[in-house]
C-alpha cells in the first residue's frame, strides 16, 4: 500500500503541525482578553498552596515532548511513533477549538511572587509570558497523560533495559501535573478535563484499532 507524504516524512508532519499549534495558540492569546473570560475556580483550587519550585517540573513538559516524540521515532516501530503523535496532536486541536467556543481564564495567581532566587524570577518570567487565559482543558496536562499512556503502551518500553522508563514516566507525569496547580497556571476542573481528554481519546484510537489494522498498514 502506498504511504502518504505526511508517513514518509513524520519530522515535517510535526513541524508543520507545531507551526500550526504556535499561530493558532498565539492568535487566541493576543484576541481574547480578560473581560471576555468564563473564569474557571473551585473550592479545592483555594487549598491548593503556592509552589515557586514547581516551575522546574512544569518546565520538564517543555522538553519531555519532543523527547518521548523523536525517542520512539528513532528507536521504536514506526505504528508506535505514530498511536502517540496522532491522538497527540488530536487533542491539543481540540482543546485549541475549545478555547475558541468557551474561552476560559483564571484569577488564581498570587498578586506578586517575592523573591530574588532563580525560582521566583523564573516564576515572574512565566507570569509575564503566558497570560491566564485558554485554560480549559489543561493542555499541559492533557500531553501529560497521553504521554504516560504511551509509555505503558509502547513494546519498546518492555525490554529490561527500558522498563525503568516506565515508573520515571509516570513520577514525571505526576509532577507535571501537580506543578500546573501549585503555580497556580490551572484550576483542578482544567486538569480533570485535560485528563479526561487523554483518556477518551486513547480509547477511541484503541477501539479504533481493534475494528480494524488498515490504519496501522498506513503508519508503518
């Protein structure tokens, strides 16, 4: 059978994607402003305290990414490269549209996070580059947990050799998500809904998978 441009060339197809993510992301940040907002909060986001060191696992999503994507690209069959990418770059389209139909934002950030150490000046920094709008679901938490599943998933991750990778995906994951609420970048209804994305869409791409092998003919 033969292979689509986007199967023979899966680096393209991210980095067109990633361009895709990018525009369509910052043109939400820099249109929607705070007036327009359902403001997302619950109860349990008030007990929730202050974290400034959680900016270092929040930051670890920034690089496990494209980690977990080129590592399996390179060193796994290619139909597990592509179970990942695929419901991937699915859900983040779907949060993307989400924020467009219900933009959401948060009033949850401290007033002013003191400190002259690394960790509050890289707190500071956050605060002044990411405004607290498009929240909901949490992408942050929703790649998170579709990563974890990949791990559990991928056969490359049963050898010996590779199955401490497993538990590391999981303490990383959990950190992750943890770090998004201590820095008061997401309410937990973000994060519950980011993980209930990941969910659904692994088992639609698994069901998908049992009716039929013609889409894993097409990702080899």
């Amino acid at each position: 059978m033969k292979r689509s441009w986007f199967s023979r060339h899966p680096i393209c197809f991210m980095a067109l994607y990633l361009l895709f993510y990018l525009s369509a992301f910052n043109f939400l940040e820099t249109r929607i402003s705070m007036p327009h907002l359902v403001l997302v909060h619950c109860r349990l986001d008030d007990l929730i305290p202050f974290c400034k060191y959680a900016v270092i696992p929040y930051f670890a999503w920034f690089v496990w990414i494209p980690f977990t994507l080129f590592y399996l690209l390179w060193r796994a069959p290619r139909e597990d490269f592509w179970r990942l990418c695929l419901p991937l770059f699915a859900g983040m389209t779907i949060a993307l549209a989400c924020y467009v139909i219900l933009p959401t934002g948060l009033a949850l950030r401290p007033y002013y996070v003191p400190g002259n150490d690394f960790f509050a000046r890289t707190v500071r920094t956050l605060y002044r580059t990411d405004t607290p709008t498009n929240v909901c679901p949490s992408i942050h938490v929703f790649n998170s947990v579709t990563l974890l599943l990949a791990y559990y998933r991928c056969r490359i991750f049963e050898q010996p050799r590779r199955r401490w990778m497993r538990p590391a995906a999981a303490v990383l994951c959990i950190s992750i998500v943890c770090s998004t609420v201590l820095l008061k970048q997401h309410s937990c209804i973000d994060v519950a809904l980011g993980a209930l994305l990941a969910l659904a869409l692994d088992a639609l791409f698994t069901r998908s998978e049992e009716r039929s092998e013609v889409p894993q003919m097409r990702w080899n």
